[in-house]
C-alpha cells in the first residue's frame, strides 16, 4: 500500500495503539496534522506550550507504565519540548517525541525555524533519529518504541523533516527490528543472585532500599512478598514511592536528605543493603565518603550496568530486570528452609523502633494558620490514600512525599532527577485522561503552577477535573529556606510579590476557584473539591510562610547527621 | 592510567558526536580519538585513547556499550596488543639541514614522501613515544608542520574485536 510519509506516521502510531497524542502544531508537521484530522484511532490533545505535551505524555507513561507521545513542530516546538525530555530521561520514562524538522534540502541553511533538533536533545534521550527518507519512518518509529519501553526506559525522539512527510512510499508496518547493537540484559546471573541470597540470610542488620526501578518493572508485588520473606525493613526513594505499601510495618519511609530518621539511620547502620532498581543518587546518600566510611555488603540489582558501582562500590552486583531478579531470589528463598537469624533480627527491629519512636515527621500544627503538612494529610485521608498524586518541585513536593502515604506503585507522579517545577500540572493532564473517572490531584505551589498554568485552558477544553492543591506561601520556600539556613536569612529574590488571586484566575479561564485561609476550613474545602467530580478545582491555601521542610541532611553531610526541626540548628 | 578503548559501531550519521558527547557530558578525558569505516561498510572501528582510575574507565566503558549505536567496546589496553600511530612532519631542509634530515629520517625508519628545495615531508609510523621522540629529536626550529593521526590500536594473537 503506497502512502505518504505523514500517512505512515499516523498508521504506526495507530499500529503501536497510541491513545493519547500530546502536542501543539507548526509549518514543519501540518502534513501529520492534516492526517491525524482524518482519522479517529489515535486522540490528539491540544496543549498550550511544547513543555507540556512532553509532561503530559509523561504522566500518562508513569501512570500505565504504556509508552508516552508527544508531537512538536521544528525549531521552538523542539526546544520547548527539551526541559520535558530532560525531566523524562532524567527519571526513565519509555516516550516516543515526533518532531517536525525543516524540509532536508533545507537543513543545515538556518532555514526559518531550524534547529539542530536531533543535536540539542543527544545529551537527554535514551536515543534519537533524524529520518531522512520516508521508506525508513515505519522501521524507525518501531524501533522508537522498542527502545523507548525496554532495558532501562527513557525517552527516544524522531526528527523528520518536513518533505518526509510529503513523500510517498510502500508502507508495511514491521512486525520486529533487527538491532545488532541493542541488546538489554533481562535474566540475572544465577551465581550472583545465589551469592546475593546468602548474604540476605547471613544478614544482621539488614535494610531494603528499592527506587524506580521496582517501579518501572513493575515489581512492587514481588519486593512486597521478598520483603515480608525475611522480615527486613524497607526505605523507598523518592521515585519509589509506592514500590512498598506506605501503611506496612516494614516500611521506615523514604530515605535521604527529607527522609526520615529510621530510614536514614537504618540505611547508614545496616550491614547488609539489599538495593532494588536505586541509583545511590547524591540527594538519597548525601556524601559518599562517609556513606562509606560505615562497614557493609551491598547488593545491587539493576537494569542499568552503568547505575552499578557508579557513586559507591558494591559488593554484589545483579544486572537484570528487577522483576524477573526478584522472583529468581523468591525462588531461591522458597526452595530452601534457612532464614535470617530471628534474634538478630528482632534486636534490629527493636533499634530501628527506636530510631522510629523519635516521630522525625512530627510537626506542630496550629488553629491559627494552616500547615502544609496537615494539607496533605487530609488530603490522604480524604481521598482514602488511593488518589494520584502529581507534583511540581520544592518544599510541597518534599511535604507531599512525606504526608501522602502511597500503598500501591504507579499512584506517584513527581520530577525526582530533574526537579522540574511546572511538571504537576501538565503531568496530571496525562495521568487523568489515562483514568478518567479516578481522584487526580496536582500538589503544587504558588510558583511553580506559574510555570506552565497556560495549561489551565487544556484542562477546560478536554473537561480533566484535576484538583489542585497549591501550598501558597508567597516564597519560593525550598529557597527561602536554604536561604534562611545557609544564607543568613538573606532571601535573595525568593519572595513573590503580585501573585494573582489564584481563584479568580482558575475562574477565568472557567474552573472553579476557592481560596482557604483557616485551618479549619482545609477538610471542607477538601470535601467539597472531591464532591465536584467534573470540575477542575484549584485550592488556593494560604499557609504558614515560615514553615520549613523537617527532617534535613544538609549539603556534604552524613545520613547518620539528621536535623531533626530547626532546634537542631 | 592510560587506556586504549577499542569500538564497533554503526557506521550512521551521528555516532561520532554521540561518543564525543558522552566524553565531554561525562567530563572523562579524550587524549586521541580516531575512526574509519571497517571492512564491513556498515560498521566503523574507533579508537580512542583515555585516561582515569579503574572506577572511571569501568564507568566510560559501560556509558560506551548504553550507547545505543555502539555494538561492541573492548580494553585493548588491558592485555597484550600492539599500538601504531602515522605521523606527517614537513620540516625546512636547506643547507646542512637537508642532509641532517635525511638522516634523522633514517635512523626512525621514516620516509620522505615530498621533496621541495627548500623542504621534506616526512612520513612516520609508530607508538606514540616513537613519534614524540622523534619531534624531540629534530631541531624544533626547523618543524614547520605536523599532523598526527591518533592511535590505533588492535589486539595481538586471538585476540579479536568482531561481531
């Protein structure tokens, strides 16, 4: 069947059954554009700015665990989808970014809206192509969507000029690729995870640590059932969230620089580390050098080669799917009878209670103004845990990792390796339309929602009842706050001045807009957002501008050298 | 530590930059780099010649196999392999120096490819110490111009880089 290159474009998509297509038309893809108006299999969704349609692809990638689209024009269209590829690569997110390039005799002349598009993103895809002849669309966007999904996922971009699209060729959509050069290890070496299964029956003082990957692989199960196998305490990162039920005994919480106190403390002091799709990340371990200082066997399972022994040395090294790695080690442990000393076990348990007793997520609230932290524990309360969250960057996002306890994977939606502010928003308009009909709810505050709140308008126009939360303390807190710890108080360009009245706003562009000021009137507003199922509410809460993000690791500092409130300081 | 990395990969447009990238995202050392198509059109052979600990060439060489246009990625370095580089010197050769040149040229086995009135080229192949020696040796005031290729290098024996 001869079709054009924009045709193709469209069939593989249909053929890859893509449901959502985020993007935002220009000169380079208006042939794409024309075949997609013809068509009704694959659902285009109109966003406001390129930044977006990558964040909403996203969400809806992180969400499903399907792969993410996104379509942008040539020159702006590209550049303004970069901060959303970055943010995607930088937490592993299997996307797929069509982006329209100049006409190929046109390339290379600074050619109205020409970028090196395929240069600018090599840093911050998993891979790129530029297709330069319509015959290679179809062998290429499967091969986008094999790399974009397997091994450790990422983003994978396809830059196709526009006189690519307009030729006309013999389609066939490839059933395989053949890809000499790309072949991710699934199967870990049985002799390591043998080896790796005797140091957790040998163990001490042992600790889980599990990150995205459990996530990623969908294995929040399986680490489940190992964890509960050995009776071992279990931390989660900040992208593993969810990856170990909130609510179980065993979990200590996350870890790191606002981790808490147990997780920490039990994360320096174990002997044996068992960590499960984790990246031993500057933000989890904070210093190195004296992470390492304190004696331990780590094992470490991961998809990634080049994640293991990168930051800290390990003792046993698993390369494989985490998944099929932890059902092989569940395996193991049900085939023999030994277990982990019950002794050693129940005295350890007995240290990290303690550790646990110290309540490092405590905070004073009050009837006079409202927390932050009492924000998000209604809102856990009140949706019953079971929402999903999205978030955007800085204090809320610490709060709302700490107060929203996730019992299930996938729930989690947050910027972790990035940090990208105005990813909440964008990221919910995905994760909604992924599961119309589930609580979406977008916690962010009065800064970042300025960074993409254009997306307001989208929200409108495809009716998505995202309920934001912004924690309005009219400073960009997480700097106001190193600020206040490590810069004598100088808040150099953190206060916001002229904010809009956020209600008003959201009432302008036709959702429903309410601003709160009590504490007590935080569980009704709340009720009353959740109530209103086909309408986006944004929550203006007015809270304490003081209030700092407790417990801390500072910079250069050890996990067992906490700041437990700013009397610590 | 100096080391010699050896690559396959995809003879595509790109590829080149994709591991030049990788080098100076990653802030790991280049000291030379060179690569050509191999007998199989499809593939080219690279080789580049680093410098770090064994932590950071174990990260290099496991960044270089993620890439996904990098087939296959050996330490050629790391057992017994042979190492040449080719080296183009144009330097003055009037007077006494023309004879001199001519000499110097013998005792290092090169060859003079270009002869002027007023100058030689001189063609050199070897490991890189021999090159450096033989500029070391030379009257660097009469050097008008080199140009090196970087190293290649390739196991000995059964030693074989190949899909």
């Amino acid at each position: 069947m001869v079709l054009t290159g924009a045709e193709i474009v469209v069939r593989c998509l249909q053929e890859e059954k893509v449901e959502y297509l985020f993007g935002y038309p220009g000169g380079s893809v208006l042939f794409i554009y024309d075949e997609l108006f013809k068509q009704d299999k694959v659902r285009h969704v109109l966003v406001r700015h390129e930044q977006a349609a990558v964040h909403a692809a996203d969400g809806y990638a992180r969400t499903t665990g399907k792969v993410g689209v996104a379509l942008v024009t040539s020159g702006p269209g590209a550049t303004n989808a970069v901060t959303g590829i970055a943010t995607a690569y930088m937490d592993s997110i299997p996307l797929v970014i069509i982006s329209g390039q100049v006409p190929t005799a046109a390339i290379g002349l600074d050619a109205f809206q020409e970028v090196d598009t395929v240069g600018i993103t090599r840093p911050c895809v998993k891979h790129n192509f530029l297709v330069r002849d319509a015959r290679d669309i179809a062998a290429t966007l499967k091969k986008a969507f094999l790399i974009a999904s397997t091994g450790r996922p990422g983003p994978v971009l396809v830059d196709i000029p526009k006189d690519v699209t307009a030729q006309r060729c013999e389609f066939a959509y490839p059933e395989t690729v053949n890809l000499r050069s790309y072949n991710p290890v699934t199967r870990g070496h049985s002799g390591q995870i043998r080896k790796a299964v005797q140091l957790l029956l040998e163990a001490r003082r042992p600790m889980i640590y599990s990150g995205g990957g459990v996530v990623l692989s969908n294995a929040a199960e399986k680490l489940t059932k190992l964890a509960r196998l050995l009776n071992f305490p279990c931390t989660n990162t900040l992208m593993g969230l969810g990856g170990f039920p909130a609510s179980d005994r065993q979990f200590v919480g996350m870890l790191g620089m606002h981790g808490s106190y147990e997780a920490n403390m039990g994360m320096h002091y174990c002997d044996v580390l068992l960590a499960v799709g984790a990246r031993f990340d500057d933000r989890v371990i904070g210093n190195t050098e004296h992470f390492t200082q304190e004696p331990r066997k780590i094992i470490h399972i991961d998809i990634d080669p080049s994640s293991i022994s990168k930051r800290v040395r390990v003792d046993v090294p698993i390369v494989g799917d985490v998944g099929d790695v932890l059902d092989d080690m569940i395996a193991y442990l049900e085939a023999g009878s030994e277990r982990p000393d019950a002794e050693c076990l129940a005295a350890w348990w007995r240290q990290v209670d303690e550790w646990r007793s110290r309540d490092s997520l405590g905070y004073k609230n009050s009837n006079e103004i409202i927390k932050p932290q009492f924000v998000v524990q209604k809102l856990w309360e009140i949706t019953g845990g079971d929402a999903f969250i999205t978030t955007d960057v800085g204090q809320h996002q610490m709060w709302s990792a700490q107060y929203y306890k996730f019992d299930k994977p996938r729930r989690w939606v947050t910027s972790g390796g990035l940090g990208t502010m105005g990813f909440g928003l964008p990221a919910a308009m995905g994760v909604q339309l992924a599961h119309p009909g589930s609580p979406v709810a977008c916690i962010t505050g009065e800064g970042s929602i300025q960074m993409c709140i254009q997306e307001l308008s989208t929200c409108k126009q495809y009716r998505l009842p995202i309920k934001i939360i912004s924690l309005n303390n009219r400073y960009l807190g997480m700097v106001r706050q190193w600020q206040e710890i490590f810069h004598g108080n100088r808040y150099s360009e953190s206060y916001m001045d002229s904010l809009p009245d956020f209600a008003k706003l959201a009432e302008a562009y036709g959702h429903v807009g309410l601003q709160i000021t009590k504490p007590g009137d935080v569980e009704g507003a709340l009720r009353e957002a959740f109530k209103r199922k086909d309408d986006l509410v944004f929550l203006d809460f007015r809270i304490d501008q003081t209030e700092n993000v407790y417990p801390m690791i500072q910079g250069g500092k050890g996990l067992n050298e906490m700041i437990l409130s700013s009397e610590d300081l | 530590m100096r080391h010699v990395l050896s690559l396959l990969l995809e003879n595509e447009a790109g590829a080149l930059s994709r591991v030049s990238g990788l080098f100076s995202s990653r802030g790991y050392n280049i000291e030379s780099l060179t690569v050509a198509p191999t007998e199989d059109a499809s593939m080219s052979r690279m080789t580049i010649v680093t410098s770090g600990s064994d932590e950071v060439i174990e990260q290099i060489t496991k960044q270089l196999n993620k890439l996904v246009d990098v087939v296959k990625v050996i330490d050629v370095s790391e057992a017994a392999h042979i190492e040449r580089e080719l080296m183009l010197v144009k330097v003055r050769a009037v007077g006494a120096a023309r004879e001199e040149m001519k000499r110097m040229a013998d005792i290092f086995r090169g060859r003079i490819i270009d002869v002027t009135d007023a100058s030689y080229v001189i063609e050199l192949t070897g490991t890189q110490e021999k090159l450096d020696s033989f500029l070391g040796a030379l009257d660097g005031g009469l050097i008008l111009e080199t140009v090196r290729s970087g190293v290649c290098g390739i196991g000995r024996g059964d030693r074989v880089l190949k899909i």
